[in-house]
C-alpha cells in the first residue's frame, strides 16, 4: 500500500483533547498534493499518528455550521 502524503496548510483550533494527550483538531491539510481542504480528525502527541476523521470542502463546511446554528436555535 502506498503511502499517504499530507501537508497541514493551517490549523485552525483544538476541538477537544484526550486524557492520553490526542487532539481532535480542525486544520486544512493538502491530501496527496490536491487541493486543501478542511479536516477533522485525532492526532496523537507530536502530531505523529493520526485517527481517522472527514475533510470538507469550505461548502461542506458551511452548510456544517448552519445545521449547526439551527440546532442551536431549537435548543433554546
């Protein structure tokens, strides 16, 4: 199997983190040299593993935060 080449453009934020130190992190990452996109996903302490997450387009990603919005609008 071939390896996976990234390359993490920005980091965005910490969502959460682990006892054990892994981070769930948004960042925008270049998978395989393609065009960036956003990414959520675990990695470990030092950023030398990682779990398996989604990445999203800046569309996905907006219509992410309006469903978003909207559920916290029929919490209130």
């Amino acid at each position: 199997m071939a390896g996976i080449d990234y390359d993490i453009v920005k980091n965005i934020g910490t969502v959460s983190q682990s006892p054990k130190g892994w981070e769930k992190q948004l960042n925008v990452i270049s998978w395989n040299g393609r065009a960036p996109k956003y990414d959520l996903r675990d990695w470990a302490p030092g950023g030398e593993k990682m779990g398996k997450g989604i990445t999203l387009t800046l569309e996905e990603l907006k219509s992410l935060k309006r469903l978003l919005n909207h559920m916290e609008e029929l919490n209130n």
